[in-house]
C-alpha cells in the first residue's frame, strides 16, 4: 500500500492532506501579523485560512464545498441567525442563574468606563474579533479536521460512523488542549472546553452545514464577554455592555477562566445541545438525524479517465 498516495481516490492519504492543510494555512496566516489594527488582523486571518481550506478541499481533498458545510444558500443563512439566538438564550439563563444566585454582582456598564474612546466601537471591534474567531475555528476543526480524520481512521472493520465518532473526540480535544495556554487555564477548564468542541460539532452532524456551529461558538464568545462581561476562556473583555465582579464558588462559575470551568457553563452547553437537538427533529421528521455524509465514505467527484 502506498501510504503517501492513494491511487483509487488518486489524492493523496489523509495524513499527508491535514500536513499540506496546516503548512498552507501557517503559510497564509502570515500576513494577518502585518496589520496594526486588530479588526483587519482577524479578518485577513480569517481569509488567510478560508483560502487554505478552500484550495485544499479543491485541488488535494478533491470534495466540493458542501461536503464541509459551506455552501452558502439561504437555509444557511438562516442557520447561522438560529445559531446566534440558540447562544444568546444560553448565556442569558447562565448569567441569570449565576446572578439570582448572588455569585456575580453588576458593577456597572460599560459606557461609564469608556473615558475618552468610543465605547461602541470598541465593543464593536470585539465582535469582529469574535465573528473571526468562529469563522475559522469552526472551519478548521470541524470543516476541515473531521471529514479528513473520519476518512483515515477507516481501516480494517471500523466503519464511517465509528470513525467520524473518533475523529469528533480526537477534534474536540485538540480543541480544548488549544486552549490550555489562555490565562488561568486548568486541567477542568480542557476538559471542559473538550466538551465544547463535542457540542459545536453535534450541529454539523445533524445539518451537515456549518451554519449552526459557527453563529453559536460567536454568540457564545460575544454574548458572554461582550454583553455579560464574564471571562472567555480565561480572557477578559474589559468594555462589556455589563460589567461584573463574580463572587460566588470557582466549582461553579468557573472562576477567573470563566463559564468554560465552571458547571454554570456545562449547564449552558446543555442547553444549547438540546435545542439543536429539536432543531434537528424539526426539520428531519422522520429521517434518520445524522447526516448520510458521515456514515459513508469518499465519494470522489470525478474520476479521471483511464491514460490521462
């Protein structure tokens, strides 16, 4: 067996795939380092490696755009707002239970801290940062990493399911070890975020469109620090619509690291798997719920004739 090329597919192996993904998007994340400005930082970022992810899936992967949830219709669309508000409604109840239970106190908003600049914008810049950091997140470690992985975990007598199953877990906690440099990070806060990563991908799953996961991991980051002023992932957004101190139990709010580490966050996570959950029964019926896409295996899109 050829291990580098695999002459039925004619591309090459899985693992030599996600090694071209991360050289090229190393490559093209480059000039984002160039910008002084943090907004055009994040989007060149995010373009850098939506190129990446676009000439592998074109010219190495041999897949059309569908296949990593991409194809932007109007469902799509429709799914990204969904994803927002499914966010948005779970950081409210989090917040709401972690302040009727007296462990955050509100300190003041953030237009009384703003000084001199411009509160809005600087909230504004936030969630651009935060857009990006959904975008390319979830393009990469659900898009990109789990149709690969799936397809080389398929050896021997384990199937598609199974191995989209381990790539979910293998996905998930590259995830949360991704985050083990951010301030205050534990071995919780990993596991916990390990969790995250499974909650992010179930959308994908069940739609098979990105749409979902990428307007609930933004809503998350941006409703959590850019509206309730909690911690995200260990990092504070200081010009928060609200603006609190957490007094309350480190087991539970997650302390200075933020909802992530705490079982308030886990509550939240919860909530968010079953609303996509009744989403999915919405619009399947009566059709299985995952997606027939991650229960088979490659399908190439054209197959080159024989001699060329």
């Amino acid at each position: 067996m050829n291990i580098i090329y695999n002459n039925e597919e004619h591309r090459f192996r899985a693992g030599v795939r996600l090694l071209l993904f991360l050289a090229l998007a190393f490559f093209l994340a480059i000039p984002s380092g160039f910008f002084a400005s943090t907004v055009w930082s994040y989007i060149a970022l995010s373009i850098g490696l939506f190129i990446a992810t676009l000439l592998m899936i074109k010219q190495v992967d041999r897949r059309s755009i569908k296949e990593i949830g991409l194809k932007l219709e109007a469902l799509w669309w429709k799914e990204l707002g969904l994803g927002i508000l499914i966010a948005v409604l779970a950081l409210t109840v989090v917040f709401l239970l972690e302040w009727g239970m007296g462990w955050i106190e509100i300190s003041g908003y953030g237009w009384q801290r703003a000084g001199s600049d411009y509160w809005l914008l600087t909230l504004a810049v936030y969630m651009v940062q935060m857009m990006g950091v959904g975008f390319y997140e979830e393009l990469i470690f659900r898009g990109y990493f789990i149709p690969n992985l799936k397809e080389g975990a398929i050896i021997g007598s384990i199937t598609p399911w199974q191995a989209t199953l381990g790539a979910v877990f293998i996905t998930s906690a590259i995830f949360g070890i991704a985050h083990i440099w951010n301030p205050n990070a534990t071995l919780i806060s990993t596991s916990y975020i390990l969790i995250a990563g499974i909650m992010l991908t179930i959308p994908y799953l069940i739609t098979g469109r990105l749409a979902l996961s990428i307007g609930i991991h933004f809503a998350w980051n941006f409703a959590m620090g850019g509206i309730f002023g909690l911690p995200v992932s260990g990092l504070e957004m200081r010009r928060s619509l609200i603006q609190v101190e957490e007094v309350g139990p480190d087991l539970w709010t997650g302390g200075s690291f933020g909802p992530e580490a705490g079982i308030i966050g886990l509550v939240g996570m919860l909530i968010i798997i079953l609303l996509v959950f009744g989403y999915g029964r919405v619009i399947k019926k009566e059709q299985p719920l995952v997606e027939p896409i991650f229960k088979r295996d490659y399908v190439p899109l054209e197959m080159p004739e024989e001699g060329k």
